[in-house]
C-alpha cells in the first residue's frame, strides 16, 4: 500500500456475525470469496465470560459462497490480545503456534476479554479442487453470556479502487 493509498482501497470488510449473545446458539459466519482477493484476516472479538465457556473458533473453505460443498481449512498460527479486565493495556499481539486444525480454542479465554486473529492466503485453500470461500465459525459457548463479534478483512485485491468501486466479497 503507497503513501498516498487508502486503507478501503485495498480492503474490503465484511460482517461475519454479532455482537451476539454466544451462549444462545451457534454463531456462523457468512461467507467470504477470495475470488477478487489474495488475503483474508478473520478477526474474533469477544468480551469478558464466565471460566469454563470457552470459545471454539472453526474454520472451513467452500467452492463457493452458497457453501453447499465444504471442508476444513487448517491453519497453526494464531495471534490473540487477552486480558482479564481490558484490552486498552494490550498493545502487543501474542503469537499461538499450534498443530494443524481448523478449530482453535484457549482454555482461559472464556473470563478474558479478547481479540483473535487467524490470517490466510488464497493459495492456502484447495485451488485446485475450486475451493475459493472462507466461513468462520464460533460454537455455542455453553450457559453464562458471553458477547461475540466476528469480521472479515479482505486485502490485496486484484483490482484496486475507489471504495465504492472494490469487488464485493459476499458473493461469487
């Protein structure tokens, strides 16, 4: 990006879901295409929980924005801002290595307030066999409530332009 770039010149946000109660239901995601985009960073957002209500991001690819074909999307790195009463204290990211999984968890994140970050590339989906979509994903949390919000930030488009003018993400 030049000095001169805007930042919605070359990213495109999309509401995944929330902020929700995640304790009421699953929370899905809607579904992003890479098509038009070489990058996605989901962002987590949460607020402080009750122990024990952990959430469990999951992530899977699809052939397409209606979903009907999909499969997991692993990923090892994760990096996460946690705090125990507010995130303004939090000025650094913490990188999380983990094995290749399409779901991550932190078994002390349910009492923390929280922002995690999961980031692909489009190459990192199965290109070959046309999966081209990303949807995320947050489980129902358990009984205590626990607001949740997630997005998407599409980057490094195929096309720069005006804002108004980037391709949209939301459909094929």
């Amino acid at each position: 990006m030049g000095p001169n770039t805007n930042f919605l010149e070359q990213a495109q946000v999309v509401w995944g879901f929330g902020p929700v109660n995640m304790a009421t239901a699953a929370n899905t995601g809607d579904v992003v295409s890479l098509k038009n985009y070489r990058r996605c960073l989901i962002l987590f957002v949460k607020g402080i929980g009750t122990a024990g209500d952990d959430p469990t991001l999951t992530v899977l690819q699809g052939t397409d924005v209606a979903f009907g074909t999909n499969k997991a999307l692993t990923f090892t790195t994760v990096y996460h801002k946690m705090d125990l009463t507010s995130l303004n204290q939090i000025g650094q990211w913490t990188k999380v290595t983990q094995a290749a999984a399409n779901t991550y968890t932190d078994a002390t994140s349910a009492e923390q307030a929280a922002i995690w970050a999961v980031e692909f590339k489009a190459e990192d989906l199965d290109l070959a066999n046309n999966y081209d979509c990303i949807r995320a994903s947050v489980a129902d949390i358990g009984t205590n409530s626990q607001l949740g919000a997630l997005m998407y930030v599409l980057s490094d488009p195929v096309f720069s332009m005006a804002p108004a003018d980037m391709a949209s993400a939301i459909v094929d």
